[in-house]
C-alpha cells in the first residue's frame, strides 16, 4: 500500500505527522519512490548523514499553510509575517484533529479510488469555503440579533476613544449621570417606529437628491432635501474654560452675522413678518429669524412650517457646534446671559414643545434632560417644572424617582407643587406594574401613600382644583372642610397660585384613572384625620408655606411665558404682563453679558418733533442734522441733497392734492341718499 492510502486511511494529511522518532519507522515500498523522493530530517530537524528513501518526506514546504489563510491574510511587504504562519498551522491542525474521527471512515472508503490529488485539493478547497460562509452567516445573524442591545455602548467606546481630555459620558463601569442624553431617543422617528412600526413611519419619506450634499451628520434633526443649501452663516462656537470637569462654551457671531442681526432686530420692530422673511432669502440660516418667522407661522395655525423652522434652525446651530462639545456627556455648560447663547435654548425648547404635541414624550424627555444640563445650577427656563410631566406621560417612572431621589438634598424638589404629587403618583403607577416582585409592589405603594399624605399636608390647596379638572364632585366632608375648603385656595400666596396652576393646567388629566382617584382618595381621608387630631406636621407647613413663597424669580416668569398654558398665565404678575415680551428673547436676564453693542438709531419720536416724523413719513431717507455725522463737505453735499429730495417729494404730494366740493356734491343730489329699505 501507498503512503498516500496509508494517510488517508489514518485521516491525516501531508505534513502532519509529528517530526520525532516514531514518525521515521515505516518503510516506503519502491514504486512510491519517484514521488516522495528527498531529503529526510532526523529529530533535532538536522539531516542525517547516508539517510536514504525513509522518514517523513515534504516536496511543497508551502503545503504546511493553510490555503484559507495565505488566501486571506494581510501582507507585510509583500511577505506573511511569522506569527500569523504558526498561527495557521495550528489552527489547520486543530480543525483537522477534531474531524479526523468522521473523516477517517470516508476516507477508507475513498482509499480504493485513485482520484488525483490535484481534484482532492481543489474539493477541500470548495468544502472549506461553504464551511466558511456558513460560520459567516450564522455571525451575521448573531450580529443583528444582538445588534440593538448595547448601541450606548458603542456610542460611549467611540467618544472615550477619541481623545483623553474630550469631555463625554461616564466610563461603563460607573452609573450613568442622571442628565445623560441618550443619542437614539434624540430621534423622534425612534418612538414613532415602536409605537406603529417602520413601515408606517418611514414609508411615506422619500430619498435624498443626490445633488444635495451635506457638511455632517446632526443628531438633533434631520436635513430635508426641500431645505436651502447650507452655507456658513457666520456662527461658530467657542471654549471659554474647562475645570472641574466642566467645560464652559459660547456662540460666537461674525461680522457678517452681527450685521444681519441688527437687520432682524429693526425687522421684529416694524411689526411686519414679510420682512423677516425678506432677510430669510439672503439669509437662510439665520437662527433668530427662523424661530420668529415660526412663532408668526404657528399663530397662524401652520404646525408643520412651524415646526420645519425650528429643526433648520437647531441644525444651523449644530453645524457651528466646537468639536469639544458633547450633547449626552452632561459636563458641557452654556452661559444663559449670553444672547448669542439664548437662542439655541429657545429653539430646543420649542423643538421638544412640537414633539410633544406629536405624541413623542420620550424624545421630548431627552430634549428636556439636555436643556437642563446646560446649566442645571441656574436652570434658566426652569425645566424642574416640566420634566417630571413629561416623564409621567413617557412611562419612565425609575427615572423620575431617582431624580427625585439625588437631587432632593441639595434642591429641595419636594418643595415645587410638581414634585410634590408628581412622585407620590410615579411610585403608585409603578406599584400597579404585574413584572415586578411582590416585595417591590408593597414598597412602591406604601411610599406613594406616605409622600402624597406629605404633599396634601403642604400643598392643600391643590386638591379641589385637581379634582374640577378631572370632573369629580367631592366628598361633602372634603368640601366643607376648613383645611381643604375654598379658604385653602384663596390663602396661599401669588407664586404659589401660579405654580399650582401650571402644574394643574398641564399635568391634570394623568390623574383622572378610578384607581388613581380612589388612591387619592383613601389618603385624603388618613390626612383629614392627621389634621383634626393636632399634628403639629400641620402647623408647620402652613408656616413654611407663608415664607417661602413669597415671589417668583425670574426663570419661572419665563418658564410661565413660553409654556402658554391659560391658567398659569392669567395668574402672571401685573408688572410681567405689562413689559414687552418678544418672542426671540423672552424676560432677558437683568445681568445680560453683551459681547457686541447694537448701534443706536434715534428715533424721531423720542425728539418729540412732529414735523420731521411727518417729513419722514413722506422720505424715509430723511434724517435730521443730530443724527446724520458730520464728515466735511461730503456731509454738506449730502444735506443739500436730502433737502432737494424733499422738496421734490412735497411737491409731489401738493400736486396730487385734490379739493372736494362738498356744496357742488349737495346741489348734484338735494335728496341725498335716502333711508334704506
């Protein structure tokens, strides 16, 4: 028998067998000799001397690597590197090792049939590759089972592996920041996608031009291909410092955008829309004058212009983001007293108001958590009074707990209205969830129960507006009772009248289930008891009551403003509502940091010279001596001709008079009109 049948009977193949002594003790017959002729190696891989026709013999060296590999590997200068050469041969050797048991007996069986080898090569070749795609199928169908799980993850390792001093999300192995953005839920098409499918959220979209071409990806909204191409408007941002971990940034505008701001700025004082969207034609991007032209857009009731405005103007602002600057890391801060900061604010702010009316609460979460971040100390737009609503109607009951819960030391949440109830109602929503153990469920209620008691024992005016909202009569003993009857209502103080009525103009309707309202009910009942026993928990909230409340600051006022809910805003003080409220810059901060000066222009009015309004009215080019500069004789020249356009103008005007003849009108009809049928 051949040594080739001898090694397809053992499931070997050549160049496999050990290179010891035992693999030099079978013989050769003589008519295997012209093919397996060469030299042999003893033990210590040396050549023996007058060693003949015996031992293990190899003509193709290049036979020890593995096909599949030399195919596939990379090349170093046009060679395979060692490691990857050993790294071959054994793995050929592993795979070959474990199927030698079942190849053996197909191979006894092949041993009688005289294929040549170049046929068996170029079939192991082709059954290693099917192998091949098959292990790549199965993976890729791992991957993209797996693949939805851990996209945070992902998105945290490429942010910690761009730089060192780059400010991002926390390590994996800490607990994420309870203000960290998650990028996926910044995506308003995400919860559209969950709640009908993907079919009937991206259906109707249709595919980008391929002529449109824009400078990068943007989390915060998606470029339309209806939208004019984007061109640098002049704003950028910039880092102002970095310590203790956080990193303070601003806005920063260029020449050329100062100049159309103070364009926009005269525009919003002519009270005339069409010449905002005048300067929008020559300038596109312009970020204050996107967010009035959509205020002017959603009074007029069109929501989908509206809100088209908002996201180019949110994308303008992304594409002039510092390269510093991270949405979802929470250490990034910027400065509310700075205008040019304002109105990225604003445009988030009113981005999450229309995903919330669309039906997305978790996306508009997202968007609340990053306005908050911003700077979570002052908290400019007073998210603190939105956040817990939203994240009511999002279902997200652990993450307001432990809002709750981490902030309450330092921030005395407990003390808003909205907090207050809001709380007690995510742990009894949360204790009526079937997947939770037991336990938990218990512990839920029971702290529900002891927080709402705190709540109706600080806040007692609250109940009896919360139930005419949800259209329940109470009881005759709640009603007449002193500590919850009208006198509750009417002797809170101002600002806490105007925060109980935000919280119960935008929040009410989540308290209107039976099993909510008997809750609510049985714990009415435990603090009407509390009260008519004496507890001195009483005594004390009414005390606090009178001195904490005492006015609003002014982050509520603009809160208030921007929420546009009726019964928060009726309830403003008289000296908000008489101030000009514009829709770009709502109640600016007293100690607005200015990075430019707008010029003054002097108005005729404020000279109290009736005449030249009137000749300005007639020339708008017309401007009297203090305000024009004098520069000379051109500043001489100039006058003389503004003076000639004058008189040309009055001229003009005097030609065009015409006298009418009352008496000539009354002889041409004596009677007169007559009276109407």
């Amino acid at each position: 028998m051949s040594r080739r049948a001898l090694r397809r009977l053992r499931g070997e193949q050549r160049g496999q067998e050990p290179l010891g002594p035992g693999a030099l003790q079978f013989v050769l017959h003589d008519d295997d000799d012209a093919e397996e002729e060469g030299p042999k190696r003893g033990p210590g891989g040396r050549r023996p001397r007058g060693a003949g026709k015996e031992g293990v013999c190899v003509n193709n060296r290049f036979e020890l690597i593995n096909i599949e590999d030399l195919e596939e590997g990379p090349l170093l200068n046009g060679e395979r590197p060692d490691g990857l050469l050993t790294d071959a041969v054994v793995s050929g050797n592993k795979r070959r090792s474990q199927s030698g048991g079942a190849d053996s007996k197909k191979a006894g069986e092949v041993a009688d049939k005289a294929a040549p080898p170049e046929q068996s090569n170029i079939s192991g070749k082709l059954r290693k590759k099917k192998k091949k795609q098959k292990n790549k199928k199965n993976s890729t169908g791992e991957i993209l089972e797996n693949g939805l799980e851990d996209i945070d993850r992902i998105l945290e390792r490429i942010e910690d592996s761009s730089g060192f001093n780059r400010p991002g999300p926390p390590p994996l192995s800490s607990k994420k920041h309870v203000l960290y953005v998650e990028h996926r839920h910044l995506n308003p098409d995400t919860e559209l996608k969950r709640y009908f499918g993907a079919r009937a959220v991206l259906g109707e979209q249709r595919p980008r031009q391929r002529q449109r071409v824009y400078p990068k990806c943007t989390w915060l909204t998606t470029p339309k291909s209806t939208w004019p191409r984007y061109t640098k408007p002049g704003l950028s941002m910039r880092l102002l410092e970095s310590k203790k971990g956080l990193s303070s940034f601003a806005f920063e505008h260029s020449e050329e955008y100062q100049q159309t701001q103070h364009k926009f700025l005269a525009a919003v004082e002519s009270m005339e829309p069409n010449n905002i969207v005048v300067l929008l034609q020559t300038s596109p991007y312009h970020v204050d004058s996107l967010l009035q032209l959509s205020d002017a857009c959603r009074f007029q009731e069109d929501q989908e212009m509206a809100r088209d405005l908002v996201e180019r103007a949110l994308y303008s602002m992304e594409c002039a983001f510092h390269p510093l600057f991270s949405l979802t890391s929470g250490t990034c801060r910027l400065d509310y007293r700075r205008p040019e900061n304002r109105s990225f604010y604003l445009a988030l702010y009113k981005q999450m108001s229309f995903l919330e009316k669309r039906g997305c609460p978790r996306t508009a979460l997202e968007f609340c958590k990053l306005i908050l971040s911003l700077e979570p100390d002052e908290d400019p737009l007073c998210m603190l009074l939105l956040i817990d609503h939203l994240a009511l109607r999002a279902r997200n009951y652990e993450y307001l707990i432990r809002l709750f819960q981490e902030w309450e030391a330092h921030r005395n949440l407990s003390q808003l209205p909205n907090f207050a109830f809001s709380v007690p109602l995510a742990y009894f929503l949360l204790s009526q969830q079937a997947d939770l153990p037991e336990q938990e469920l218990s512990s839920a209620r029971e702290q529900a129960s002891i927080l709402i008691r705190q709540a109706l024992t600080m806040f007692p005016g609250v109940l009896l507006p919360l139930l005419e909202y949800c259209s329940v009569r109470p009881d005759a003993a709640v009603a007449t009772h002193r500590f919850f009857g009208p006198d509750a209502e009417i002797s809170q103080p101002p600002a806490l009248s105007q925060l109980v009525s935000l919280y119960l103009g935008r929040s009410h309707f989540l308290w209107k289930e039976p099993a909510t309202m008997s809750w609510l009910e049985e714990n009415v009942r435990e603090v009407l008891q509390a009260v008519d026993s004496g507890d001195p928990a009483v005594e004390a909230c009414e005390s606090r009551r009178k001195v904490l409340y005492q006015r609003a600051p002014r982050n509520i006022h603009r809160h208030v403003v921007l929420s546009e809910v009726k019964e928060a805003v009726a309830a403003l003080p008289p000296d908000v509502t008489t101030q000009s409220v514009m829709g770009f810059d709502p109640l600016p901060p007293l100690d607005t940091i200015y990075s430019y000066v707008r010029p003054e222009r002097l108005s005729p009015v404020s000279h109290g010279n009736t005449i030249a309004l009137f000749f300005r009215s007639l020339l708008p080019n017309y401007t009297m001596e203090g305000e024009r500069m004098e520069d000379g004789g051109a500043g001489g020249l100039n006058r003389n001709q503004g003076l000639n356009r004058l008189m040309l103008a009055v001229r003009d005007m005097m030609a065009n008079f015409h006298f009418h003849d009352v008496e000539a009108a009354r002889e041409d009809n004596p009677e007169g009109d007559g009276e109407w049928d």
